[in-house]
C-alpha cells in the first residue's frame, strides 16, 4: 500500500460526501511523473476502515491508490482515482437513450460481474451493490463503497445477530428478511442493475418507491416502478436477469458464471449496432410514468429525499416482490444457460 506525502497534493477542493465520508478533488503532482493528475480524497472513519481492507485485499490496481495523512487536520484519508463520469445511476438518469448497443452493455455487466467476482474470490460480500455504488473512470466502471462488507461465511450470521441490514430498495434481496446473506444476494442486486441497463428505470427514495396512495393502477408506484420482460431484446439477455433474481439463492448464478456466459457473446457482438426499436419505445414510455408519478408525489407530499443507502431492522424491511412480474423457471442458472443455447441466441423477446 503505497503513502503519498501530503505536500505532493494541491487544489483541494470539496465535491460531496460519499457514503458518510467528506470527498475532496485534488491534483496530486509526483516528482518522478511529467504532468500533475487528478485524484480524489476520501476522509477515513471507523467505517471506512473496512473499505480499506475490502480494497487493498481485492482491488489493488482499480480505483484505491493508497493513503495520505492531512497536515492541517491529522485526518487519514484514502487516495483514489477521480471519477469523472460521476456514477451509473447519473449516467442512466442524464442519459436515456446513450449506450443502447449490446456490445456495450454486455461489456458493462462484465466488467462488474469480475469486480463482484473477485471480491466473492477473497471471501467477502459487498452487502450494498447499486447503481451509485458503480463509479465511472476512464469509460470504465467499477463497483465502490465495501463500508458493510463482511467476510461471506459470516454474513448471514451479521444479518441474523444485528436484526438489521444496511440497503437501498429495491435492491435488497428477498432473503434477508430472514437474515440471510450471501454472495448469491450480492447477484441479486447486479440483476435489478442489468435489467436497468437496458429499461433505464431509475428507482426513487423508499417514501416514493413505496408510495400506497390510491388510483388507478397505472398511477400506483408498484406499477410505475414494476420489473418485467423487456420488449425488443434477445432471449438470452431476459433470461440472464430473470435468473439473477430468481427467489431462491440457490437457482441464481454466481459472479465467475455470468462473466464466462457473456464472454461468448460479447465477443461475437459488433460496436454501435443499435437495440430494436421497441426498446427505444419502451425507454421512452417508462421514463414518461416515472416523471409522471413523481410530479403527483411532489404535489402531494411536497417534498422528495434523497435515494440512499437506509438502515432496516429486519422486521420492518419492506417487500419489494410486488414490484416484480417476472417469469422464473425455478431452475437453476447452469441448467438454464445450457438449455437456452438449443436456441439461437439472437432469438427477440415480444
């Protein structure tokens, strides 16, 4: 782990706060590199003690550079690169319609099916993967924030003894209710991601998402926020997240057998061909609900918070599988995957 002394930093400036921790851009100049860079600073706490452990033992090369003490305040604090693209949630948000090639896509879910896998590699479970958690640097992403990771084969057992569990809806699995956590809840986590890659449904904050206001059913939020079969794509990809969030943790891949399933694929995919146009239709036509039902909401309530990561006791983390209408097979992902190559892979979704 490397420590860069803190004269080398200069034009430091604040930019948020990322988890619980103050964010700082900086520009760090080496005195055996040309040209300066810029990075960011990340103040260290108790909680991001962990992250540190989690990054240095998983991530060595990827975002987390090493650490810096500040000679004004004394603060420890992590030295990582600067994100510029800002997260995925961002990106889909101001985005829409951008990156709607599959070779794109697929290349995305890669990249963050081998960051869960290697983390799942050292035994740790990263307990709170969503798309804010998934930075962008360099047109690449990665998956940050392992505040509340935990070693896998204790987990569950956290989950069972705190009767609680840090998450963000409706990205939390169904298991946890009964305090069960394992790197199969982490995939069921990627799998609302990778249906969002393509709907570009962006959820909103717990007081929204589960809004129980009366109406007409298009206007409920269990409807305007539903996960269901995307129109327009290839067979394989519905069944790829269907089966990240089959029910049953056991029936869903593993991080390591969604990177190798893609990998084919990918490669035999070209650059820039575009998406049928019923996904372009059906982009459209879900953001339209989703602004919609927000705009009700603010008259309403007046007022909307944030979408972040909450605390829940396990007695009171709400159900989230009224939003989802998919059609499971119950099977598991080895089985599945196997018998969906019969098919032709570019067999199209109605």
């Amino acid at each position: 782990m490397q420590y860069f002394p803190w004269c080398w930093f200069s034009n430091m400036q604040f930019i948020g706060a990322g988890g619980f921790s103050a964010v700082y851009a900086v520009v760090l100049s080496l005195p055996y590199e040309p040209q300066p860079v810029r990075m960011a600073l990340k103040i260290v706490d108790d909680k991001l003690l962990n992250e540190i452990a989690v990054q240095s033992k998983a991530f060595l090369p990827l975002l987390f550079q090493g650490l810096t003490v500040c000679e004004s305040t004394g603060d420890l604090m992590m030295v990582m690169k600067l994100s510029n693209d800002g997260n995925l949630e961002d990106h889909m948000e101001q985005l829409p319609l951008g990156d709607l090639d599959l070779k794109t896509i697929t290349g995305t879910i890669m990249r963050l099916a081998a960051n869960l896998a290697d983390l799942h590699k050292v035994g740790v479970c990263h307990r709170n993967v969503h798309p804010r958690n998934i930075v962008c640097t360099d047109s690449d992403y990665f998956l940050v924030d392992y505040r509340f990771a935990t070693p896998s084969r204790e987990s569950s057992s956290v989950t069972s003894m705190t009767k609680a569990v840090y998450g963000r809806l409706p990205y939390v699995a169904p298991e946890l209710r009964q305090g069960v956590y394992t790197e199969k809840s982490d995939i069921y986590s990627l799998g609302v991601i990778i249906w969002q890659l393509v709907s570009k449904v962006v959820f909103p904050s717990p007081d929204v998402l589960l809004d129980g206001s009366k109406g007409d059913k298009e206007d409920q939020a269990e409807h305007v926020y539903r996960i269901e079969p995307l129109p327009g794509l290839p067979l394989w990809y519905q069944k790829l997240f269907v089966a990240c969030l089959e029910p049953r943790p056991e029936n869903r891949p593993d991080a390591t057998d969604i990177y190798q399933a893609l990998q084919p694929i990918h490669e035999s995919l070209s650059y820039s061909v575009p998406l049928d146009q019923r996904v372009t239709e059906y982009i459209v036509a879900r953001r339209a609900e989703v602004a919609n039902h927000q705009r009700t909401f603010a008259k309403m309530k007046h007022a909307i918070s944030a979408s972040t990561t909450r605390l829940y006791t396990l007695s009171n983390l709400p159900k989230t599988e009224r939003f989802i209408s998919l059609p499971f097979t119950r099977i598991p992902f080895s089985t599945l995957w196997s018998d969906s190559f019969v098919q032709n892979t570019s067999e199209i979704t109605l």
